[in-house]
C-alpha cells in the first residue's frame, strides 16, 4: 500500500515524534494558543497531532469528509489545572482526563509508544499546575482594588426603587404603572 504524500509537505512516518514547526499550519491555527503558551511537545496521531504545552493537552486531527477535503478540528482540550494522572490504555491509547467527579472530559489518543508519551505528560504536569496558579494569583492581584474610605466621592451610592406593575386593560399582559401605552398590543393606558 502505497502511502499519498502532498508536494511540498514533509510527511514524516507515522511513528515519528514531530516538533512545533512541522505541524501544519492549519492545525496550529486551530489549538488557539493562549497568551504566554507555548507548545512543549507533539506526537504525531493517525489522524493528527497530540500536542503539549505549557498549559494543557490537545488533539488536533483531520476530518475526512465523503468527497470533500478535511479540514482540522481540535477536541476538547485537557488542562493541566484540573487533569488526572495519564493512563496507557491497551499499550496504544493514552488516556487524558479532568479529575473531576462530574462527566469529566476525556481524551483518549492513539500513539506510538504510548508509555514514554503516557511519562512525559504526567512529568509535565506538575508545572503545568504551577504555571496556572501563578495565572491564577497574579489575575487576583490585577482584580483587586483598595476599598473607597467613606466620604470618597468615588463611592457609589445605590438606588433602589419599586417598579409597580398593572394589567393592560384590553389584553391582560402586566407593564408598568406610569406607561404610556402597553409594549405587548399598544393600546393607551386609561
């Protein structure tokens, strides 16, 4: 079987590990890389790409569609902030998942080498975790602001007033009490 190769486009064996730079671009285009993130690592799929960053774990794969070309698609992505330990599943599959106790996403991968990838993750987590809590506390610091001293005229005082409301005398439907015309039928209001 004669593997399809595009011109111009390096098409490495499928048990090839890939660097950033040979992801196609319209793959890369569809990770959506977050500010400050950057990809560690990637694995070539059948179908695609399992990509690591700084910050969490993303499959990016074609959709091969009845005669039209694919395009690329990436599944839901598995944050480093919330992910369990990677498992291997059947020395193929590395499984991804969130540990959290309701329907947790998972991401399940065919790879080659599954253990080394399965390692290489769970090495990562640990300051992908960090790196989320120091996003975490520095956007709590950028939110906080000092509390106005009474008598500040920056204070904001609140007001609060009743909204009384009526019944529309030809349709029924409720609107407020100094309306001039009802919004539901239009009609004056007596």
């Amino acid at each position: 079987m004669a593997r399809r190769m595009n011109p111009g486009k390096w098409d490495p064996p499928s048990n090839q590990v890939t660097t950033p730079d040979q992801i196609d671009a319209g793959a890369l285009g569809e990770i959506g890389l977050l500010a400050d993130e950057r990809i560690a690592r990637c694995w070539r799929t059948p179908a695609g790409f399992l990509v690591l960053t700084n910050l969490r774990c993303v499959h990016v794969y074609r959709r091969r569609l009845l005669f039209a070309p694919g395009d690329w698609h990436a599944e839901p992505s598995v944050f480093f902030y919330d992910m369990a330990p990677p498992r291997v599943l059947g020395e193929r599959y590395v499984e991804l998942a969130e540990a959290t106790d309701e329907a947790p996403a998972t991401l399940r991968v065919p790879v080659p080498n599954a253990r080394s990838v399965r390692d290489e993750i769970a090495a990562a987590r640990p300051a992908g975790r960090a790196e989320w809590e120091r996003r975490r506390r520095s956007s709590e610091a950028s939110v906080r602001r000092p509390a106005p001293a009474i008598g500040d005229p920056r204070v904001v005082h609140e007001v609060i007033r009743e909204v009384i409301k009526v019944r529309c005398s030809y349709c029924g439907n409720l609107m407020d009490e100094g309306a001039p015309r009802c919004p539901a039928c239009g009609a004056p209001q007596r």
